[in-house]
C-alpha cells in the first residue's frame, strides 16, 4: 500500500516529517516496506527563463537558447521544437545526473557551439514516455525554483505492508487514524454530507441470488449521474495516483482509485448509457463471458458474482469491471457502484482467473460495511466537483451487514497477556482513539470494536491492540522462570542417535549432505519407492515430483553431479527422513551414505583400492555400534534390497531363532544396472541404517560390568580350515568362538579361494585367542582345545583342517 | 702379579682397540670365556693355600672385573657409534604429505540446529517432532487458518496425491472423505500434535524440514525451521521477549545485539510480532550487531485461544507464546554463506568449505561460535 505524506496529512494533522511518519507506522504494525522521495532525484533541476531562442548556426534543427537560471545567464543548445522565447523550462546544469539514463551531464560542444547544460523533457526525467519536446512550465514558475517543488513531486511516497487482518489500512484515512491513535498526530474527521438527489435513477438495483449463496453480494448502493462532462481528472489527483504507481485514465476512473487509496471503498463506475435496463447481481453461469477492463476476455464458471443487466454480465463484483459497460472520454451518464462482496468468493474469483486488482484485494479484506453509502456519497460529490452532472436518488438492494458485536476484556490482560503495565485509563484511550466503544462493567468491559475491524473478536486482540499502539518496546523483557536444576536431556533417545550417528560418519571421512526430501519418480522407483500417494499433485518440478524412499537415490544423484565436476572419490551421507508411507508412522529417520571411487585416495604410500561393500559394511557397524548395537549382537545375511549388487551386498538384523528378525541395515555395491542407468563411474558402495529400529538400551543404569583382565598371558593358535566356498565366515568364526569357555576371540586372517585350491572350496584361517583363567595351560591342555575348535568347525561347516 | 697386571693392561688396550662387537666378543671369550686368560689364572688357584688364594683370588676377581667392565663400556661406546652411523643414514622427507584420509564434515543445518538445541535446552525446553506429510487440519486448521483464509495463500503449499479409492462411503458425514495431505509448510503443527499428546505446562522446540511450493534465487521447496512453543499459567510477552532476546544474543555470541519487536499478524499468534535485530549493510556487506538498521530474524507471538482450544488445552488456565525461525537463515547470517540453494545441493566443495569438524560438538560451555 503506497501513499504519500502530502496525502496523509490531509487526514492527519501532524508536524512529522516521512522518517518520523515510517518510524511509527512501523511501530504499529504497519511495517514500511519503503520510504522514497522523488524530489532527490531532481534536486539538480529547477525552473529556467528561455531569454531568447534563435537558430543554431551550424545546424536547421538546432536551437540556441539563453536561458536564465538560477546561476546565471548561459548559453544552452537544444534539438527541441518547442523550445522557444519567453518560455519556462527545466533546466539542468552541467553534473546534473539525468534520471532516466543515469549519465552525468557534461560540457559538450554541439556542432561548434558550447553548450551549458540542458533543457529536458519528461522522458529524461523518468516521468513520462513524453519526448516530443521539452517540458514547459506556467509562466508564473520562478526562475531558479525547484522543478520537483513547481510540478508538486515533492512528496516523499511511503509504502507499507499490510497484513492481511487490516484491511483497513488499505486506504490513506485507516492509516492516519493508527497513526493518531499512537500520538503522532490528530486525526481529522471526515465531513461527508449525503448528495441531494434531484432525480430518480433510471436504473435499479436488485441481488437475485438464493439463501446459500446471498452472501455474495449482501449490501448493493447505487447512483446516476447525468450530463457529466469526463475528461483527464485534476493535476492534483493525477499527481496522488502517479506518486502511488496508478496511471491517471480519466475523471471518473480515476475517481475510483482514488477512493481505494483514500478510503479502502472499492467502487465501481458504468457508461448509464451502455447498460440495458436494469442492473442485478447473479452468480455467472457457467459459459458466460466477459470481456475485461484489462483487456483479456474470461468464461465464466458457475461461482462468480456477477453484475449483469438485461444484456448479461456486466462485471465480476468485486473483482474487475467490464470493457464494454465501461466509462470513457464520452460518458454522459455515470452509474456508481457502491457494494459489499463476499471475501471468501471474490478471493476465489480473483485465484481461479488469476486477476490481481485493487478492488480484489481490498474486498478480500473485508471492507467497512458502514463506508457503503458514505462511500457513494464521497464519490458523487467527487464527480461533480470534477465533471459537472446532476445526482439521483440512491439505490439500494440487501440490507448492511449486521457488524456489531462484544468482546468482554478484563482490564488486568494487559499486564498479564501482553506484560505491559500501563494504567487502565490509557488502554481506553488508545481502543477509543482506535474506534471502540465500551461498556464499563465492575471488573471487566464490553467492547465494540469498530464496523472497519472485523479482526477483533476476543480479548486477546484488544490486548493486541494496546500493545502495539502504547509500543512493543514498552513491554519490558523477563527472563523465563528457571526451570529448578540442571535441565533434563533435551533430546529423545532417537533424536540422540541420529546426532551420534552424524558425527560418526563424518568421523569416518564422510561429508554430510542435507538434500531435498523429493526426488523423481524414476529414482524413487529404482530406490524402492512403493506408494503411489507419496507423489506430489504440484511439483515445482518434474525431478522432484516424488517423496524419496530414502535419501539414497538423492546421494546417488548428487555422486553424478560431483564426479561431472570432476570430484573425486566422493563419500556423501545424510541422517534424514526416509517416506514408507503417507501416514506419520511411514516417515523413518534413516542414516545411509555412498562412497564411491577409492577407498583411501591414490597416494605416495601406496595403499589405494576401490571401495567395495566392506566399507559400506563398516560404516553401518560403526552406526550401529555408536547407538549401542555391538557388532558381535547382530547377524549380518547375505543379500539386500533390489537397488543393491545380489551378491555383494548384506543385511544386518536382530532376532532371536524363534521370533521376526529386526533389520538394522542394509549395505552393498550398488546394483551395476542403476548405475548403468544413472551414467555415474563405479565403483559405488552403500549403505542404509534404520536408526528406528534400533532397540531402546535397556535401563540398566549407568554401570558398567566389571572388567576381566587375568594376570596369566593368553595363547594364540592360528588354524586354516578347507571348507565349501558357500560356507559363511562367521559360521566358522562362531563355531569356533564356542568350541571351549577358554577362548577370548577369534579373528578370521585369511580368505582364500582359486589357484591350488580345490574347485567348490576356500580356505578360512582363523587365529584363536585362548585366555587362561586360574592357572597357566600346559602343552596338552591346549592340544585338548584345539582339538575341540577343529571338531567344532567341522560339525558347523564340514571343513576340514588343513595340514 | 706383574703378569696378571701385565695381561690385564695388555687386554685392556686391546679392548679400547676394538672397534665391532664381534671383535669385543672374541676378546671376552679370549678373557674370560671357559678358556680364556682370566678363566685360566683362576684355574689356577685351587692348588694355592688358602693365604695365597685368598690374595691373588681377590686380585684375579679384580682384573676380571675390570675387563667385564671395560667390555660393556666399548660395547656401549660402539653400539652408540653405530647407531650414530646408521643414523647418518636414515632420512625421510618430512613434507612429504601424511597419508590421506577422508576428511568428513557436518553441514551447517545440523550444525547449527545443535547450537539452538544448547541454548534451548539450557532454559529448560526439550525436543519434539511430528512428521513431513500433514493433514490439513494439523497443518491450518488447528492453527486457526480456516479454509479459503487468505493466509494459506501465502504458504504455497505442496500436495500429495490424493486417494480417491480411499473416500468414504457415502453417508460417512461431514468430514468423512479422507483429508488432502501436504508436506508440512511450517513446523507450527507440532505444536498442536505435542499439545494433543502431553498436559500443560509446555516448553519445547522443535526443528525441522518445511516445504513451500517456491524457488527463486532466495527461496527452495524445502528449508528447516525451529518451532518453539511455551506454555504455562502465567507467560505472558515479556517472557517471549527476554527468552527470544537471550537466545539471539547466545546464537550469534553478541552480548549487546539490538533487537526490536515489531506488531505483525499470524493467524495462530496474538498479540503477534517479528522480531528484526539491528545491523549495518554498508558497501552491500550485511553485519550484525552494528549500524542502525534492522534484519527480519522471526516471527512470534502469544499462541492464540483458539489454538490452544484446537488441541485440546483450557485458554483460561493456560497461556505462553510461541515462535518460529529459519535455521538456514540464522547458518547463512552467522556464518556468512551466501546462497540458500546451495545447501542442498551436495557440492562436495561447498561442504568442505562451510562445513565443521566432526568432534566440534556445539556446547554452551565452550560457547557456540566457530
């Protein structure tokens, strides 16, 4: 909403200046958005006296003018026609800066001739498109004068946002009245008078609309005025709608923006002439059609408000006015529109034909349904004053919406709501000044808020109100009551795990990556995405139309991305949300990277190797080991989701022999055909931890058990065993982890397949760790272990030892 | 006893001769091995008497003790020349570079989401969520947005599909078709979901993705906020103004940061108000805590009765405020990263750079600035 200073002070009196005016409105809730003052960009410029104008000797098209200004008398040449004697101009001096183009004037010579600065047009100005000569000013502007002062673009233009409860401060009066309301000035009362009507208006008004739909239009006021004379409007109103950004077209339209700007009243104006009998207001049928102000032709549906005569629609109410029933140079008969529209409908209008207009959205608002008749009454005397003609009676159909309402308010609120502790008398003062009236009870009272605040519906909001015209920063600041001793944790335990989670992978060498919660259907697919709700009705773009089943596909994607970068080795991970399904339970936290290249990145000390699904196997562990899985607690099988390699990938799961088995995680090479797909180099190895399915830690307290280290030195025994290549290594590993109570681990050292080996078989080689308890093992005694770890690994796996 | 003098200085220079430790090992096995020298004069004494014995016995002992000395004394000499010699030899180049690691980082998101955590946790709140994909009513209505308010305009909201498969039969009454679900547009929904599942009095925050249909140079479809919200008998707007004013000081680690409320209009807050804190932009280049002129950092207010009502909670016995802010914003402000976008775009370069160290866990004891 724009307006400017010299518009506020009509209806406020007050020695602010902008700045002071912006600081305040800001205060109150009316934020500024800006401040400008037009005349700073043409302080350079100021009134000149054409002395002479003659020809230029060198050129036919030239002249050469003596110009006096306000530094004296010089010599300037100019190309335009009606640059003559005795006129007034603008001039600009030499380092004037031209606004339109932003050059620095300099002292030039034009053919042979010097020239000292320059008449201007309104184009060079930025005022206007007008080029065809130079601006002439009234014969009574002073020489020297400021050109901004004489042509009254001295008034600073203050744009605010409104927020949408404050429909009344979409005009220049609502504004004043906060602004008095806070003490920075008086408000000054409107003096609206009805307009004698010497006629009858020839035409009627009437609303045909049913019960349902009656709150379309509730309230319809109308007018005509005859033998007008429309014609370009006042230089003072053209000057207002020009500093708010509107184009001036004619007396009567303009008369309309004005009462927009001036009143938040939306008005509407008909060539009288070009309506057919009677005026109604209907819901549109569906088909019908409109040819618009603005030029564009709508069909209509079956749900817009719609003033229509005899003919058919004439206009969408509230929202835009029709080209062919519209005023123009020629209207000798003027009908004036004065209504109230549904906000909820015209909001509809305007998003479904996508129509931005002021009245559209000042009745989305609401408007004041007590500025109805004054409004028309404002209007009509504006339309004399400019054109001349004779008024009608008024019209009317539908009846005022009832407004009135109360609002009980204990006077304590204030303090104890808002924390401000003001007297009662100046919370009264600052409703009344707002336009509430009140009922004083014994402990409480009855507010009327105003018919221009159908915002205020509870206590909570005259609170409001007080505190923002008394000043927020009257409210002093407290620190919140302390809660009594050390704060308990503020995270939940798998809030908990995801941050340990984080710090963990990035502890590996991982780079974390927050990437958007969508990605295609086609990665979604690939990535194991399976309810077709979790698709977006309006993407902002067909990549992202999908809720990711991870954010795997997303990582993938953004490896692509790096490597075309020409990155290198690139580890991404992101603890993020994960979509099942479209219910709040379908939403996981899910822990999942992607390496992909080297291991460790090519370098001096050798060492390099490609990545494979042990890195992806060890990053998982380490998840899970930091949210408290041990590694040795978990079973990791074979085999993965589709997205993995089939044989290269694995699951790591919890569960008893009996019962379902919780899966934890997920890792693997990526299945070679998605990355074929998605044209990213291998190799890329991956994982998926389910930090949900995590097992809470059971309570146990914060003890720790107690630490066995035995005095006596362990034995170590390496042991190879021939087994089938199917048999799993932690088969054997277990089997030997179990074969006496003596053995503290079991590392498995060598895997080893292929050349002198027999087909079908591998080696495991295993070092068994054997830890004596109370006395020192003898030679025999360890044989006798030994025995029983080859005879348990056969049984498990049918291996044999190797000699 | 001049022989074994003798013998004993002749052994002697042999040792300080010596110049390996094979060569000292066959002049102790010369000496005092099973036939050595000294071995043989102490042979020798057990067909003395017992005065001669006891005389040259202690002077046999003497003389091997002072061969045996000498010996580990060269031995020490030679080992340390050796090692010296070994040493003149042995050189690494030291600017070789160490063997590469992965270095990882933490983005800046989570970063900071764990510095507001510090603060808020230390004034007592804890954490909540509630899920992506909302229902309308959660994610509008109960925050008193009616349908077709002019307000959810402003939020661009995503949809998902809908299941017509899923309407309810007919005859299911009002309400009875399955709610159109959207990604949540703010994290002002978990307010009321953590109202509707615990009693009053209330003191969370909860961060978060939200999601608006909107993408330009400032703006992605999806971007993370704090929700916070306090509830108890007696909050009032000081209280929102001295917890927010002491969080904004401790987040950019300014003691003396201006602020400023500022009235404004939320449908779930009133009274309502922004909060700007005070900053210069001089040549382009914006700075907090300095100058005169002010940044939007949040939004807040005194949660509405209706509100509270919607989940469940008496507005005549229970009052606070709530409050929501941008964590991306406040990452960008305080550590200077200029574009949005970038966030999620995964760039390794750009995660290195603005990323942090993996053990560089934020805490208030060692203060929140990097």
């Amino acid at each position: 909403m724009k307006f400017t200073l010299g518009w506020l002070k009509q209806h406020l009196d007050t020695s602010a200046n902008a700045q002071q005016v912006a600081a305040k409105l800001t205060a109150v809730g009316l934020e500024v958005a800006s401040v400008s003052d037009p005349a700073a960009a043409l302080a350079a410029f100021t009134v000149a006296h054409v002395l002479e104008a003659k020809p230029h000797p060198q050129a036919d098209r030239l002249r050469l003018c003596t110009v006096q200004t306000a530094s004296g008398t010089v010599e300037v040449v100019c190309g335009a026609p009606n640059a003559r004697t005795g006129m007034k101009a603008v001039y600009a001096p030499i380092g004037a800066t031209i606004p339109s183009s932003g050059d620095v004037l300099k002292k030039a010579k034009i053919r042979g001739v010097e020239s000292n600065g320059m008449l201007v047009s309104e184009r060079e100005l930025g005022l206007s498109d007008e080029h065809e000569g130079i601006i002439e000013l009234p014969p009574s502007a002073t020489v020297g004068a400021a050109f901004a002062a004489v042509r009254g673009l001295d008034d600073p233009v203050i744009d605010i946002s409104v927020t949408p409860n404050r429909g009344d401060c979409l005009g220049v009066f609502g504004i004043a009245r906060d602004l008095a309301a806070a003490g920075l000035g008086t408000l000054k009362p409107l003096a609206i008078r009805p307009v004698p009507g010497t006629f009858r208006s020839p035409i009627g008004v009437s609303l045909k609309l049913t019960p349902a739909t009656a709150n379309a239009c509730s309230y319809f006021v109308g007018r005509t005025v005859r033998n007008v004379r429309n014609g370009p409007s006042p230089d003072w109103l053209q000057k207002r709608l020009r500093a708010v950004g509107l184009r001036p077209i004619s007396a009567l339209v303009d008369m309309t923006n004005y009462m927009s700007f001036a009143f938040a009243r939306p008005l509407h104006v008909f060539d009288a002439d070009k309506v057919k009998g009677n005026l109604h207001v209907r819901l549109s049928r569906a088909g019908e059609k409109l040819l618009g102000l603005n030029g564009k032709e709508y069909v209509l549906d079956d749900q817009v408000t719609a003033i229509c005569d005899d003919s058919g629609v004439l206009a969408m109410g509230g929202v835009l006015g029709g080209e062919p029933s519209g005023c123009t140079e020629t209207t000798k008969t003027v009908f004036i529109e004065s209504a109230v529209f549904d906000p909820l409908r015209t909001a509809a209008t305007g998003r479904k034909y996508d129509i931005v207009s002021d009245a559209r959205f000042r009745f989305e608002r609401v408007v004041d349904p007590e500025f109805v008749a004054p409004g028309i009454e404002e209007a009509t005397r504006l339309v004399l004053e400019m054109c001349g003609g004779e008024p009608s009676e008024l019209v009317v159909a539908g009846e005022k919406p009832a407004w009135r309402r109360q609002v009980k308010v204990r006077p304590s609120r204030v303090k104890e709501l808002g924390g401000l502790d003001i007297p009662v008398s100046e919370a009264s003062r600052v409703l009344q000044a707002l336009g509430c009236t009140a009922e004083h009870k014994p402990d409480h009272a009855l507010v009327t808020p105003p018919s221009w605040r159908p915002d205020i519906h509870g206590e909570a909001d005259l609170v409001e109100e007080v505190v923002r015209i008394v000043g927020i920063d009257r409210v002093p600041a407290v620190s919140l009551p302390r809660v009594a001793g050390v704060p308990r944790p503020a995270l939940s335990p798998l809030q908990k795990r995801a941050a340990v989670a984080r710090r963990t992978l990035a502890a590996r060498g991982l780079l974390e990556a927050v990437t958007f919660s969508f990605t295609s259907a086609r990665l979604a697919a690939l990535f194991g995405h399976a309810d077709a709700r979790l698709v977006l009705q309006n993407p902002i773009s067909a990549d992202l139309d999908a809720l990711r089943p991870s954010a795997l596909p997303n990582l993938v994607a953004a490896v692509g991305r790096n490597l075309d970068r020409a990155a290198e080795d690139v580890a991404l991970f992101e603890v993020g949300p994960a979509y099942r399904s479209a219910t709040p339970e379908g939403q996981m936290r899910n822990a999942v990277g992607v390496r992909q290249g080297q291991a460790t990145p090519r370098q001096w000390a050798g060492g390099a190797r490609p990545v494979d699904a042990f890195d992806a196997k060890a990053d998982a562990l380490a998840v899970l080991d930091a949210c408290g899985v041990a590694a040795s607690a978990a079973a990791v099988e074979p085999g993965a989701p589709s997205w993995y390699h089939p044989g290269r990938s694995g699951t790591v799961c919890l569960g008893t022999r009996t019962g379902p088995k919780t899966v934890l995680a997920h890792f693997g090479e990526i299945h070679p055909r998605i990355l074929a797909e998605l044209d990213i180099k291998g190799p890329l190895a991956m994982f998926e931890v389910f930090l949900e399915s995590v097992p809470p830690s059971k309570d146990k307290g914060t003890t720790r058990p107690k630490l066995n280290a035995p005095d006596l030195l362990p034995v170590t025994r390496d042991f190879a065993f021939l087994v089938d290549a199917a048999v799993p290594a932690a088969t054997l590993v277990r089997a030997a982890e179990k074969a006496d109570p003596l053995i503290a681990a079991v590392s498995l050292f060598d895997s080893f397949a292929g050349k002198g080996m027999e087909a079908g078989k591998k080696s495991l080689a295993v070092a068994v760790r054997i830890q004596p308890a109370e006395k020192t093992l003898t030679d025999p005694e360890i044989e006798a272990v030994a025995q029983k770890i080859v005879a348990a690994v056969t049984k498990a796996t049918g291996g044999t030892l190797r000699s | 006893m001049d022989d074994l003098d003798s013998l004993t200085n002749s052994l002697l220079a042999e040792i300080g001769r010596a110049d390996s430790a094979a060569a000292l090992e066959e002049l102790r096995i010369a000496a005092l091995g099973k036939k050595g020298t000294i071995t043989g004069l102490v042979k020798t004494l057990g067909a003395m008497d017992a005065e001669e014995r006891k005389v040259k016995g202690a002077a046999f002992n003497a003389a091997k003790d002072r061969i045996a000395a000498a010996l580990d004394a060269r031995r020490a000499e030679i080992a340390a020349r050796e090692l010296d010699a070994r040493l003149a030899f042995e050189r690494v180049d030291v600017t070789l570079p160490v063997r590469a690691e992965a270095q990882g980082r933490i983005h800046p998101v989570s970063q900071v989401t764990e510095e507001v955590i510090a603060i808020f946790a230390h004034m007592g709140f804890t954490l909540a969520e509630g899920p992506d994909v909302e229902d309308d009513w959660h994610n509008f209505t109960a925050l008193n947005i009616p349908p077709d308010h002019p307000a959810r305009q402003m939020h661009d909201t995503f949809y998902l599909q809908d299941d017509k498969a899923a309407a309810a039969p007919a005859g299911a009454g009002a309400g009875g078709n399955r709610p159109a679900l959207l990604l949540r547009t703010h994290t002002s929904p978990v307010q009321i979901r953590h109202m509707q599942a615990n009693r009053p009095p209330y003191r969370i925050i909860a961060p978060g993705r939200v999601y608006r249909s909107d993408s330009d140079m400032t703006h992605t479809p999806m971007f993370h906020q704090v929700e916070g919200l306090v509830i108890d008998r007696d909050i009032h707007m000081g209280h929102l103004k001295g917890c927010l004013e002491e969080f904004l000081r401790a987040i950019f680690g300014i003691p003396d940061l201006r602020y400023r409320l500022r009235p404004s209009h939320f449908p779930f807050t009133e009274p309502s108000a922004e909060m700007d804190i005070g900053c210069s932009r001089k040549g382009g280049v914006l700075k907090l805590g300095e100058g005169d002129d002010w940044l939007e950092i949040l939004g807040c207010g005194m949660v509405h009765p209706r509100v509270l009502e919607y989940a469940g909670v008496d507005s005549n016995q229970w009052q606070g405020f709530a409050f929501g802010l941008g964590i991306d914003r406040i990452a960008m402000l305080k550590y200077g990263i200029p574009d949005l976008r970038a966030f999620f775009e995964a760039d390794v370069r750009w995660l290195r750079h603005y990323g942090f160290a993996p053990l560089d866990v934020p805490t208030l004891s060692a203060g929140l600035n990097r």
